[in-house]
C-alpha cells in the first residue's frame, strides 16, 4: 500500500500568505498542515509516500519536509507542472504507484478519524475505490455523493446545483490500480480538468466495486482563514500538551495548557491556555488569550492577543486594541506611528483583508 499527497495549487483563498507560501505549508498549532496528514498516513503502517507538488511551491515543501526520515517514511516528489486536476495527478504518479493499491489524500485536509479502519474495509472487501464522505450543510460547495443503505455508492456530483444528498467527498480515497484504466478513459471536464470524480463515476460504469464510509469526527478543509483558525482552535483544544522549556520572569504566569519552545523569554505576560508559543520569542507586557498559535522568532511587545495564529518572525508592537481572530503573515511588522497628526498609515499587498473597529 502507497499514499500519494496532493500538494500543488494556488491557494487562493489563502491569499495573501500563499502568494509566497504553499498553503499546506500554513502552520496549525505551530505544526505544518501537511504534516498532520504524513503523520495519519503513517500512522495506518504506510510508508511509502508521493507528494504532487508545484513549481511554484515545490521546493519549499520539499526544503521543509524532507525525505520522510521524521516521520518514519521514504517521501518521493511528484512535479505537476500545471493544476490539471486530481486525476491527472494520478496520472503523472503511475511510474511511482505502480500496480499497488494507494490512499490519495488532499494536504490541505484535517480530520480527527484514524485511517486505519478505512484501510482495512477497503482491502477485505477488495473494493476498486473506497470514499470518504461527510454531511454538510453547503453540499452545492463541494463534490457530493448518492449512497445507498449498504454504502455503495450510486452517484457522483461534482459541486450540483440540486445536490442528491448532504454528503460531500472529504479529499480522502482508497484506490486500487484499477482507477489508472478508468483516468485513461475520461476526458477534461469543461474546466479543462480531469476530474477525480470522473474516475470514480467510469468505475462505477464499469462495474468495479465501489463504496462509501462516512467520518464520523470532525473534517477542516483549512482553505479560508476562518477554516484554518477553526482547525487551529480544535487541534490545541484535543492535542496539546503542557511543556515550557522557555524563561518566564517572576511577573509572568501561566494559566491552563501552555507549551512554550527553548529560547523564548517572557517578560510581565499573562498567558491563558491552549496556547502555543514558539522558539527563540520574546513578550513583552502581553496577555495572549486562549486557542493563539505563536511561531517561531515573533517578537510581541504590549499586545492582547487571542484566538490567532501568528506566522515565524513577525513583529508586533504598542497596538492599544486587542488581535482577535486573526491570521497574521510571516515577517509582518504591525505597530503605531506617529503620534500627531493622528491617522492610520497602511502597506497593504493584494488580497489583503483589514477591519477597523
């Protein structure tokens, strides 16, 4: 068993961060999101990984993730030159997946659930295609499927106008090399692209075995900011763990779930937990509320913060209103200007979004 990791794309909904960025390189709780999902792939006993990466991204997430070494995995690098679709991301994979039967994960996926119990449903029933599904509210948003009451799956939609059903394709799919012979016979869709859910709909024209499961703990698809700050807040909420290796003065204290990295220093803070600070930070006269991701090297001097994730290297300073809900780039400087005369002074790159209050 292989698992291929999908890794390209643009990013757009992460704008402006994933103009210099991959998104699945955008950190939750200070841990890359693509890594959570090496982390799930492994954990079901496979260790043979592809991951499709871009020519715009691809060497940052190969320069950061490495050759699987620390994940227990061998990770083999797979170019799409352009974004052709999640078939053709197969497709450009055959020499890598060969004849074996393969998980294809999107990276920019969460989910709470083990693989493994999918894993081992897909081989004893020595299905063709095994797809994750999950209700939504917004099912026209996404591909959705038509199931009957044993799990086989009747009909694929990609994003319809009058969905079949509320369950949408979580970007999680088992596949045996089969779905090679049904990606040779379909065609781009009218984006240009070619569908996955083509694939599995030839399959299931054909006959082969196809079924459904549905993931019953939570699913984040951390495309937006208000996602990712959701994912980030569920993964501190279940995941994190207490562990301060950083130099707190006698005016600090800390308050709940805290993890605080080596050479980080506070001094006069109040940190309420979950919260995650970084290495080699420095605070400064600040309460940093619950569910805040702060990375490594940020420098934080008479700031409230909360529910935020704060990028590597940032700067902030002297803000006289609290950060919430915010998500904010790496490098970043935010401080006051001048005193007089008073007015708000901005660099603002493309995609930005700012609210004042």
């Amino acid at each position: 068993m292989k698992a291929l990791i999908l890794s390209g794309g643009k990013g757009t909904r992460l704008r402006p961060l994933t103009y210099t960025g991959a998104k699945q390189l955008v950190p939750v709780a200070n841990k890359p999101i693509l890594w959570y999902g090496i982390e799930s792939i492994v954990s079901a006993g496979i260790t043979e990984i592809g991951i499709i990466i871009s020519p715009e991204t691809g060497d940052e997430v190969q320069k950061l993730t490495g050759d699987g070494d620390r994940f227990g995995a061998k990770i083999t690098y797979i170019l799409q030159d352009e974004p052709a679709g999640l078939a053709h991301a197969v497709k450009i994979a055959q020499p890598f997946l060969g004849d074996s039967p393969f998980v294809m994960y999107l990276g920019d996926n969460l989910i709470q659930n083990d693989l493994t119990p999918f894993l081992n449903h897909f081989q004893e029933k020595q299905l063709d295609a095994l797809i994750l599904l999950r209700p939504v509210e917004n099912p026209s948003a996404f591909g959705v499927a038509k199931v009957d009451e044993a799990g086989r799956v009747l009909e694929l939609v990609e994003k319809p106008a009058v969905p079949p059903s509320n369950l949408a394709l979580v970007g999680i799919y088992y596949f045996s090399a089969e779905v090679h012979q049904a990606i040779a016979r379909i065609k781009p869709s009218e984006r240009g692209e070619l569908e996955i859910t083509d694939a599995i709909s030839n399959l299931l024209d054909h006959k082969n075995p196809v079924e459904a499961q549905i993931l019953e703990g939570w699913w984040l698809d951390t495309g937006k900011k208000d996602d990712l700050l959701s994912a980030n807040q569920i993964v501190l909420d279940t995941q994190l763990q207490t562990a301060i290796f950083g130099e707190l003065d006698a005016d600090s204290q800390v308050v709940g779930r805290v993890q605080i990295g080596q050479g980080t220093q506070l001094i006069n803070c109040s940190v309420r937990g979950p919260v995650i600070i970084g290495e080699n930070c420095h605070l400064e006269n600040c309460f940093i509320g619950p569910y805040s991701s702060i990375a490594d090297g940020v420098i934080l001097k008479d700031v409230d913060l909360e529910h935020s994730v704060i990028l590597q290297e940032t700067r902030i300073e002297g803000i006289q209103q609290r950060i919430v809900d915010s998500l904010i780039g790496r490098r970043a400087q935010l401080g006051t200007g001048r005193p007089r005369p008073k007015a708000l002074r901005f660099m603002v790159g493309d995609d930005c979004q700012i609210e004042l209050a």
